[in-house]
C-alpha cells in the first residue's frame, strides 16, 4: 500500500498570528515566553490539520520562527564572526534575530546577514556565511526538540532538514579563495551527531532536503553528495528520505540513484517527464515519494492525469514503495481555499489552497490502493471542473489574443540611443549629480492601514479615503523636498501591495483576501491569481501621479510594477506558457506608461524586483527566459518618449548570469540592492561597462538599523571606483513602506548628507 506524506506546511499563521506574535516581540510588547507558546500552538495546528486530511507521513521542523536556512546556520554553530561578540550581551533568541535583522544600540551596530531568494521563488533566505576555517558543532537541538513535542501530541513525524551539500552552496564567503563546499568534512559531524540525537528520541525517518539536486552540477559536487550521504547513512537507525524539488533531476539523476538513501521524492510537477527515467534507474527497495499536487500554485490538480503517473510508478515500482506528496512543502501556498467567500463562485470551484491540495494528495493514494469507490464522486467533479475551465469564457479573450498577434518589433524601442535620450532628459528634468531620490514607497504607517480598513469595511466614504490619501501624498512630498531629494515619489500609501494594486484593477485577476503566504521573516504577502487573458479597462496611477506632481516643481517618478514582477509574485495559468501572460501583461503596461506621459509625467519607474528570481534553475532555459523577460520590459517602456526617463528598480545582487539582459533592458537608470552585500556586486561593474545610470542601493532598509553618514559616504566611495559619477544615483536599496518614519528620516537625512559631501568634491 502506497502512503501519503507532506513535506512541509504554511507556518506564519492562518490569521498570521507568527507575524503578530513576532513583531510584538520585536517591540518589546510581549515576553519570549509567550512567542513560543504562540508558536508551539501553530506547529501543533499544522500536525492537526495535515493528519486530519489524511496524511500518514507528517513533517517536523518544517516550522521556523524566522528562516529555515537561518535555523540551520543556528543549529550547526555558523555564528558569523561579528555576531560572536554580541553573545554576551543578549540572549540566544535576540542574537538569533540579530543575524537576520542586525541590531544596534547607542554604541554599536551589527549589520544584518545577506538574504536571498529561495530558488525561484518569492521566500527569501537568509544566506549562511562560511568562513575557510569555519568549524561547526551541534549548536541546538530544534530538530530534536520539535520531534519530542510533535510526539507528546501523539504524532510520529519525519523531520525536515535542509541537506549539508544545499545548505553550503547556498552559502557564501568572503574569501574568494575558497568555496564553502570545502567545509563539508567539518559539517557533516555535526549532522551525523544530529541524527543519533534524532534516533535517540525515536526517530526512524527523515525527510533531507537537496534543493540543489535540480541544478546543473558538476562532477565534483556529485562527489560531495556521495561523500555527504555515506557518511550520513553510517548512522545507524535511521532512514532518509532524500527530497528534490523545483525541477527535474535531469544529469544528476544517475550520481544521486547510488547515493546510499532509503527513499527519494521527486517533482513531477515541474518536471513530469522524468518519472519514466527515473522508475527505470531507480533501486529495487528504495521509497519513491512522486510530487503529484503543485506545492507551489492554486489550481485544482487534474486528478486524472496524477492518478495515470502514479499508476505508472505502482506498476514498475510497487504501490508498497511509493508515497504520494505534494511536489514540495505547501509552504508557498495559502492555507485554506474554505476562508475565500469573495472569489467568484466559477474560478473558486477550480482552485485548490494548502488544506484542499492534502484532500487531492490522499485521494490518489485512495486510488492506487484500490479503493477508487471511495472517491468516485470527488474524482468525477474533479473532470468537470478541469473541463469547464479549459473552455470558460472567463478565461479565453479573443480581443486580447489578436492584440498580442499584431505586436512589431518597433514596438518594443525606444527612439534614441541611451547618449541621446540622456540629452534631452538632462535638460528637462536638470538634476543634479549624484542625484538623490526613493525607491517608491514610504511608511505604510498604523493610521494609513487604518484608514485604509475603515474604507474597505464601508466606514468611510470613497470621498473621504481619497482625501485622506492625498493629505498621505502631500506630506510625503513635502518631507522629501524638507529632506533635500532630487527625485520624489508620490509614496505608495494607496497601494496595500505593490502587486494587488494592480491586479485590483486589472482583468484576467482575482484577489486572495485571507492566503497569506510566507515572504521573509514575518512578511507575508497574498499573492494575486491569474486566471484569464489580461486587459487594463481604465487608468491605474495617473491620478496620483497626477496630484503629487501638481504639488512640487521637482519631478515626481510615475510608479508602476513591471510585468515580469507582477507575473512572478502572482499565482499564475498553469494553462498557457508564463511567456504569454507576461506579454499580455506588458501590453497593459504599456498603456499606463502611455497615460503617465500624456498626464505630464516626465519619469517612470518600473519596477522588475522579480527578474532574477524567475530565471530557470537550468542553464539550458534560460536564455530563452530572459529573451522573452527583456522583450516584456521593453514592450512597456518602448512607448516612452525620449524626453521620458524609465527607471527600473531591482533588489538583489546576484547580477553576473542577467547583467547582459540588464543591459538590454535599456532602462535609463537601474536602482539596486547593494548595500547589505558591503556593495559587492560592484564587482560586476568593474567587469561590465553598464552603459546607462544606476544606484546601488546604500541604506539597507530590510533592517531597522540607522546607517550613518560615514558609512553611506564609505559605500558611495566604493560605488564611484566602479561607476563613473556622471552615471551614479544616491539611493536606498528598496521601498521603504516596512520601515518606520523615526528610522526613515535620520536615515534619508545621511544619505543626503553622503550624497551631498561627494558632490562638493566633484569638479564642477
Ligand atoms: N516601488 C516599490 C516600493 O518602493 C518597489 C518595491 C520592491 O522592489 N520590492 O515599495
Ligand atoms: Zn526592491
């Protein structure tokens, strides 16, 4: 008999009670006491809900106050240096959060470490810094502790860990000398210490994760993995369930089949096709646990269409060996389809959330067990709804189609060159060097979200909620010319979200009002859903734009999301390639960007924070990818004139795989994240001439931390070694709507001041 299993499940909260409880604790509001007793209720609603839904094989430490990477970087000890010294001085739960959001107090100030994406999805992790002598011991016992506690509650689980080989490629170093892998032979101890302490406390299985299993590895990391999983497998008493999500195996497939496991889950959402490959390599007696259910969207899944793979896998492998699982842990997805009143009844019926997407994993284990008769019923509306929506008429826009159809290459150009266009928009907008401006928003302040309830809630008046947001925008207009910036922005605070404000008004979406899904730390967003061909009925930003560039001679940046952004950060058509969307999307776009200008809007942002993180984890796609991504940004800046400047605004360093596709952007000027790395994505500079304006980014703002005027002035100093001044703009390293107004003013105060000192010293 074939088993149900789930590899990891939501954990910030079906209210985001995690959020609250953490951000109470953060302001001093509650004890530590009470944020674990918070979440220790979370994790044991998790087990609940996974077991009452019919899933045999549940996980542990799939939970995490903040980051599962960070929590790993905990477990082994990998304390970066700068954090040492704060040991002393407060608790293991404050430095715990320190390294993921720095600290400071009057005299001292701790930089937060780096975060990234996880893969190609919108969770970020917080990156692990390897030293070259790094040594590693068993720091704390989480793992454990989470297993005993999810025992004591009477559930068996199968921890989650995230694997010593992805864990250290995730990693960096500052020493360019050395490659974290090198460390393996100190960290894998500690791992092997991990799991006798696991089998101590009656464990039998555990659920390791090798995300970088997908990618495209060499020889010499197969090597490692063998290395890794030999030594792992010594321990005796426990079995392991190797875990690969978010592609196919692909080269790796043949190294990873002798790796000496019991069990190996694979994606078979992302990459179907590899299920026959891998039933033909695969061990006799190794688990095979198939990724039938999306983990990482909202459609109902085609019941029929598991059921066949999972048969093939019954047939050749024995339903004894297999597990039926999502194709990763549902922590990308909302929680519970049940909570979504507002959606209309037709697209709700084809949607699946978290909770849901367990039901479809167990009725096809139902299935392979030969108790089909017991969901004959679910099985049959499943095929109806499949069926309706591949013909539904709120899905296919012919107008739409024919539009994207008659698209020319002149469309997706700008008139002048870069030399050209920079001309003419010198003169128009006359700004200084070094100019100075915001990457958008500013704080999304209590009485704003407050205002912003009572007006959705029916409290307030239309009329009343308008005013009450032009008064936001005033004010933020005259704190930045107060402040001293070039360039202004109007402020964001009609927009809860950067991508529902315009999935609000766009057709083709609908709104998730209470999935929330994790982002970072206690960030969550509630991503969008595509469902249907996408077209913009009327004006989205022109009116804002319009009043706060009414209010000041300074020019006030148009603020849009790209499409590639609004693509990536919503639950997309599993049903056409993203490529099309996206264009559909661009074209919308486009039409905006149009209106802005005709309103006398002179710059436009667009923002594409999500370009990196859509690249296919495979080489060999992604070319393609970033082909169609450039292609979009240009569809919507193309219809810019010269004297118009298009921004773009990015917020990760990882630039050397897409800076040839930066450049074709062609975007006037790039803002982007730096200042976190200590600016080491300069380094691509010195290696690329860019040839049009940037600002790399010199005030974290992902941290509370004030950044003094000598450290931004240090970071403009680095910036100018690699980019001419002429072509360099002073600026944060994003939005600056989760940040506080008594930690954004100092703040913007010194980066003036940096920007200010550095400008004297230019020869005139
Ligand atoms: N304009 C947006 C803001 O400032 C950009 C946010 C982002 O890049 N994530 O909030
Ligand atoms: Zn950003």
């Amino acid at each position: 008999m074939s088993t149900t299993s789930s590899l990891g499940y939501p954990r910030i909260g079906k209210q985001r009670e995690l959020k609250f409880a953490l951000e109470k604790y953060w302001a001093g509001k509650i004890p530590a006491q009470e944020l674990f007793t918070i979440a220790a209720k979370l994790r044991r609603q998790q087990w609940i809900t996974q077991s009452e839904n019919q899933i045999q094989i549940l996980p542990s430490n799939d939970f995490s106050l903040y980051d599962q990477v960070l929590d790993t970087t905990w477990m082994v000890g990998a304390i970066p240096a700068r954090f040492q010294q704060l040991k002393s001085q407060i608790s293991d739960l404050d430095l715990y959060f320190a390294m993921a959001r720095g600290w400071q107090n009057e005299t001292e100030q701790f930089a937060a470490m780096e975060m990234t994406k996880w893969f190609d999805t919108n969770y970020h992790h917080i990156v692990p810094e390897i030293s070259r002598n790094q040594k590693f011991f068993l720091n704390d016992l989480k793992p454990v502790n989470e297993f005993i506690e999810a025992k004591n509650a009477g559930f068996i689980t199968r921890p989650v860990l995230i694997g010593p080989v992805s864990y250290l490629l995730l990693s960096k170093t500052a020493d360019s000398a050395f490659s974290p892998l090198e460390a393996l032979p100190n960290l894998l101890p500690v791992y092997c210490e991990l799991l006798v302490r696991l089998v101590e406390a009656g464990a039998e299985w555990v659920q390791i994760d090798e995300p970088c299993l997908v990618l495209d590895l060499d020889e010499k990391t197969h090597t490692k993995f063998s290395k890794a999983y030999d030594q792992l497998h010594a321990v005796p008493g426990i079995h392991i369930l190797l875990a690969t999500y978010f592609d196919g195996l692909g080269e790796n497939l043949s190294a990873l089949v002798k790796l000496p496991v019991d069990g190996l889950h694979i994606d078979l959402i992302r990459a179907p096709k590899q299920l026959e490959e891998v039933l033909s390599v695969i061990p006799e007696n190794m688990i095979l646990s198939l990724g039938l259910v999306d983990g990482r969207n909202v459609w109902c899944t085609d019941l029929e269409q598991a059921i066949q793979l999972a048969k093939l896998a019954a047939n050749k492998h024995g339903s004894d060996k297999l597990q039926i699982a999502p194709s990763c842990s549902l922590q990308f997805c909302p929680y519970d389809l049940d909570l979504e009143i507002e959606i209309d009844p037709e697209i709700y019926s084809w949607l699946a959330f978290a909770r849901q997407k367990l039901v479809e994993v167990s009725v096809i284990n139902a299935v392979i067990n030969g108790k089909e008769e017991s969901v004959t019923q679910i099985l049959a509306k499943n095929k109806k709804i499949i069926t309706n929506r591949a013909i539904s008429n709120k899905v296919h826009d012919s107008q739409i189609q024919q539009r994207l159809k008659e698209v020319e290459n002149s469309d997706y150009q700008r008139h002048g060159s870069f030399e050209q266009r920079k001309q003419i928009q010198s003169a128009v907008l006359n700004l200084p060097p070094l100019p100075a401006t915001t990457i958008g928003s500013f704080p999304q302040t209590g009485e704003i979200r407050k205002q912003r309830a009572l007006f959705t809630q029916g409290g307030l008046s239309l009329e009343a909620y308008e005013d009450f947001l032009k008064q936001e925008i005033a004010d933020t207009i005259r704190v930045q010319e107060e402040l001293g910036l070039d360039v202004l922005v109007h402020g964001e605070s009609e927009r809860t979200d950067m991508v529902e404000y315009f999935a609000e008004q766009l057709r083709g979406f609908t709104l998730i009002h209470h999935g929330w899904v994790q982002s970072y730390g206690s960030r969550a967003v509630r991503p969008p859903i595509i469902y249907g061909d996408i077209s913009r009925p009327a004006p989205m930003t022109v009116k804002w734009a319009r009043y706060a560039q009414s209010l000041t001679a300074k020019p006030v940046k148009g603020m849009l999301t790209g499409p590639i952004t609004i693509l990536q950060w919503s639950f997309v058509r599993d049903d056409q390639p993203r490529e099309i969307t996206c264009r559909q999307l661009a074209l919308a776009l486009r039409d905006e960007v149009q209106d802005l200008q005709t309103a006398g809007i002179k710059i436009i942002q667009v923002d594409e924070p999500a370009l990196r993180e859509g690249l296919p984890l495979h080489h060999a796609e992604q070319k393609a990818y970033l082909n169609w991504a450039v292609d979009c940004f240009r569809l919507v800046a193309g219809t810019a004139r010269d004297e118009t400047q298009i921004h773009t605004h990015m917020c990760y360093a990882e630039f050397e795989d897409i800076i040839d596709a930066i450049i074709r952007m062609d975007a006037d000027v790039i803002s982007i994240e730096a200042s976190r790395s200590g600016m080491e994505l300069l380094e691509i500079f010195r290696h690329f001439q860019y040839p049009n304006d940037v600002g790399p980014g010199v005030y974290d703002i992902h941290s509370p931390r004030i950044p003094s005027t000598l450290e931004i002035v240090d970071l403009i100093r680095k910036a100018l070694q690699v980019i001419p001044a002429e072509q360099l703009w002073v600026n944060p390293d994003c939005g600056l709507k989760t940040r506080r107004w008594e930690e954004v003013l100092p703040s913007l105060q010194n980066l003036i001041a940096a920007a200010r000192l550095y400008r004297r010293m230019l020869p005139a």
